[in-house]
C-alpha cells in the first residue's frame, strides 16, 4: 500500500505567498509542513488545541 495520498486544497494566497518567501530562508516546504503538521494534530493534544483555537482563515475566501 503506498504511503502518500496526492491531495488538492485551497490556500489563501496572501498566506501561501508569505509562506514561500520564509521558506527560501529555512528550506520548509509545503509537503513537509503538511505531514508534520499532521503528525501534531494527530498525537499531540497541546498542539490540537492550539490549532483549533486559531481563526477561521476559510473565511478570508
């Protein structure tokens, strides 16, 4: 079974692009900051609530 999943999703452009000017500095990148933002989610309770609290960026759409 393979282990990745190819998914669409819409972003915020003023964010995606911000996004991508930091991660010229520190090498992130979108895949990475996907997987391990899930790995958080997933395992750490802190981080969940953390994510969870934040703004309704959707709304920004």
């Amino acid at each position: 079974m393979e282990r990745i999943k190819l998914t669409s999703v819409k972003v915020d452009k003023k964010e995606q692009h911000t996004f991508k000017k930091i991660c010229l500095e520190n090498g992130m990148n979108f895949q990475k900051l996907v997987n391990r933002a899930l790995c958080l989610y997933n395992t750490d309770k802190r981080f969940r609530k953390t994510i969870d609290s934040k703004i309704d960026l959707s709304k920004r759409f």
